[in-house]
C-alpha cells in the first residue's frame, strides 16, 4: 500500500492554498465544501477567489510565499505553476510535520487528492497513487453511474431510524436484512429526494411492519434499442440490484454483461413468430418468483411501454398485490432512427411522428387513411412479415409510390445495417433485412444521405 487512504475532518480547521489560478480554484472548491477555514496565498488570483473573499468565505494573501502561513495550518496545497515555489510549500510544510499535496507531483506530496464520489455523507475516493490520474477519473466515473444521486439522502435518513431499528430488531441479522429492505427501495429514495414526507412516512411504516423475510418486488426496466451505452443509469443500477433478471432476445449481450454476476437469469425467448415461452408463463415466473420474496427485474428490448407488453405483465402483479415500479428506456423508434441519420421530426418535412404496430390481434385493423396524412413520420415495429400490406394499404390510402422508406436492422448496434428507398420498394427492401427491424416511413428519411453519422451501410 502506497498510500493509507483516510478521511480528514477539517471543518473549522485552517488551511493554506498556495495559488490563485484555475488549478487552485478546484482545489479551494473542495476545502470549502469540507469546511475549512481556508487561507489562499498568491501573487494573483482568478476573479472566483475575490468573489469567495467578498463573501467572507476565505482570506486571501496577496503576495510571494511566506512560510509563516503555515503556523496555524492543519493542511496545505500547493498549487502554483511555479516548481520552485511548489517544492519551497512542500518543504516548509515538512519540517513543520504538516501534511502537503503537491498539484502534479505526487512525488513531493505527503499526501495525494483522490477523485471522489460525494453522496454525503456517504463519500467514495478513488486513487491510482498518482501514477494514473485519468484512469482514477474513468473508474470514478463509472461509480458515479452505478451510485443514484439521492444515495446520501438515504444515508441520511438511515441515520435518523438507526435508534428505531435497533429498538425493534433484536439481533445483528434481522437490522442487516431491515437495512437491506430500505437502501433498495426505490418508492424511499424518490419520496426523499422530492420531500414528500408523507410517502416517506408510510412507506417507512410499511418496511418496518412487513415480515423481513417478505421483500418481494418487480422492476420493469426498458434495456434500450441495442447499444450498451443507451441503457439508462436508473436501468443500469436495478440490473445490478436484482435477484433474477427476466430477459428476451432483444436484449443485447453486451448489455447482459452488466447484470450483477450472481444473479439468476431467466430466457423468455420472445421474437416475430416465435415464442420460447408464452406471454401468460412470463407473468406467471415474474409473480412466482417474486411471490418467494425476490427481488426481479424483467429486463425488455426498448421501452416496456412501448409496444412491449409492460402494461399486460404488470396487470398480473397488481392484481396479486406484488410491488412494482417502472425503469423507462429508449424506444427503438428513437435509438434506431437516431442512429440511422433519421430526424424524425424536422419543422420542414415533418410536424408529427406515429408510432404504429405492424404485429396486431386477429380481426384489429389499423386507421389506414389517417396514416397517409401529411407531415407526419411513420415508424412501424415488428412490420417485417407484414411490409406487402403495409405497402399496399399506405399506397391504396393515397401515400405517394415516391414516399422515402428505410428499415433498419439491428439499430444502434455494431452490426446495423440500414436499407432505404420509396414505397414502391417496401416489400422487395423487406427481403433484404432480417428481424429485429424497424420500418421508417416519411420524408425525414431523406436526410439520411446528409446526416447519416454512424455507419456505411
């Protein structure tokens, strides 16, 4: 261990910051939110300083270094863009056992700044001993996204029933599963976060009320279109809190990775046509195996709203009483179109996009005729198998032959391929693709040769 990782209280405490640039503007931005009672020595300063110094939250000492600052301090930074003066902080902050970081020298510093996660009270430092700055700054940015921001909030409200809990819960085991009941609960955070003290009233109650061993949940959280990258942090952070993760084919493997590495999996298999397991099962396993007390994530291509059949699988858990709540994702319609350099309104061809199902009950039909108004975008999901009707219907409607269509096939993968041309040559282009697709139809589809971004194809 190169370093001994420690949290230091300074609040109240005086501290010596030697330089008054950009630099050591971030420095003072941390000392100040510590609480320190912060001393800033430079020969000039950044106009944020003189703003800090008006409001009487630190002293500023204009001037070349004197050692004598340092007589009162806990702590010190150097932080000017002078080595020299640097090494003279270093080494008078030394001889007084004071310790001293060294901006961009770690090895003069006594002590070296981490990049930090503040969730206050809960704090999360990452260090690479000042070998990797930006490898810290990636790996902190990666916590970042897995730790929701209301996480102190919970903290601090954790601290407040801490007398309570210990109270009603007589052993260790039985306050560590009440603690692990509440630090999951999603309703919680967000009563806190938005200062609804009567949700948090009554679902405190209830967590306190129910049996320990009864936490059962669903979460149904919408995976995105395709790219790992456009799964939501909401999305991201309940994959990795859950107990078994209900999933279809659409969801992609990169974006399994991301699932908590012991949690079970459960393959429902769904495609155009093809059913591994029936939707009636999927309702059943997501009540079952909440019903055993679990905490399940039933994880779908897209947004479950959308198209997805969120709303029928959720009607089952109300009904028996299952909590439940909702992560939205991106739709395909905006990740594929996104993708494929489509816009899918533009004030000069469009005003309106309809999201429409090529895949309906038997006997449904759709409004063929307000399908073909003007200005508007059409994106049809699961429409493969039926582009020949598609086509006829929007042409027998009154949609011009002309009119621009894409299918895009795989969007926003690395594998996307994007075909294009008019109605008139929907149902040969249909043969071109294979499933997941997603049909695009409107005038939009023509900026796609200028605003095309991702791919060749």
């Amino acid at each position: 261990m190169d370093h001994l990782p420690i949290f230091c209280q300074l609040r109240g405490r005086d501290c010596l910051l030697v330089g008054g640039g950009d630099v050591a503007e971030r420095k003072a931005r941390l000392l100040l939110d510590a609480g320190a009672k912060l001393t800033v020595n430079a020969l000039d300063f950044v106009p944020q300083f003189r703003v800090w110094a008006d409001a009487d939250m630190l002293t500023l000492v204009e001037g070349e270094f004197n050692a004598a600052l340092l007589d009162a301090s806990w702590l010190a930074i150097a932080a000017t863009d002078s080595d020299t003066v640097n090494a003279r902080v270093s080494a008078a902050a030394e001889s007084r056992r004071i310790f001293c970081n060294v901006v961009d020298a770690p090895k003069q510093a006594s002590f070296i700044m981490p990049s930090i996660i503040d969730r206050s009270p809960l704090m999360v430092a990452v260090s690479s001993g000042g070998t990797s700055p930006v490898l810290a700054r990636l790996l902190r940015e990666k916590l970042e996204s897995l730790l929701p921001q209301h996480l102190g909030q919970v903290a601090h409200y954790a601290g407040a029933l801490r007398a309570r809990v210990k109270r009603q819960f007589a052993t260790v085991g039985e306050r560590r599963r009440f603690w692990e009941k509440l630090f999951v609960n999603d309703r919680l955070a967000q009563s806190l976060a938005n200062q609804d003290l009567k949700a948090i009233e009554d679902t405190t109650e209830t967590l306190l009320r129910e049996p320990l061993e009864h936490r059962g949940e669903v979460v149904l959280v919408g995976a995105g279109p395709g790219d790992a990258g456009l799964l939501t942090l909401k999305g991201l952070q309940q994959i990795q809190q859950a107990d078994i993760v209900v999933y279809d084919r659409l969801v992609s493997d990169e974006i399994m990775n991301l699932v908590r590495r012991d949690a079970d999996r459960i393959f429902v298999g769904k495609r155009a046509g093809y059913h591994c397991v029936p939707q009636e099962e999927i309702n059943q396993i997501l009540l079952r195996e909440a019903q055993k007390g679990k905490r399940v994530v039933r994880l779908k291509g897209g947004d479950p709203f959308i198209f997805g059949r969120g709303g029928e699988e959720l009607e089952t858990l109300c009904s028996a009483g299952i909590p439940f709540s909702v992560v939205p994702g991106i739709t395909a319609a905006s990740g594929c179109s996104a993708y494929a350099g489509i816009p899918l309104t533009h004030r000069d061809y469009t005003q309106s996009v309809r999201l429409v199902t090529g895949h309906l009950k038997t006997g449904a039909e759709l409004d063929w005729q307000n399908l073909t108004a003007e200005k508007q975008t059409l994106v049809f999901y699961m429409g493969l198998n039926q582009a020949a009707t598609i086509q006829q219907k929007l042409i027998e409607h009154g949609m011009p032959k002309e009119m621009p269509v894409a299918l895009v096939e795989n969007g926003t993968a690395v594998q996307q391929r994007v075909v294009d041309g008019t109605l008139a040559d929907l149902n040969e282009l249909a043969g071109q693709v294979v499933s997941p697709s997603l049909i695009i139809v409107g005038r939009v589809v023509a900026l796609r040769e200028k605003l095309n971004w991702f791919s060749h194809h």
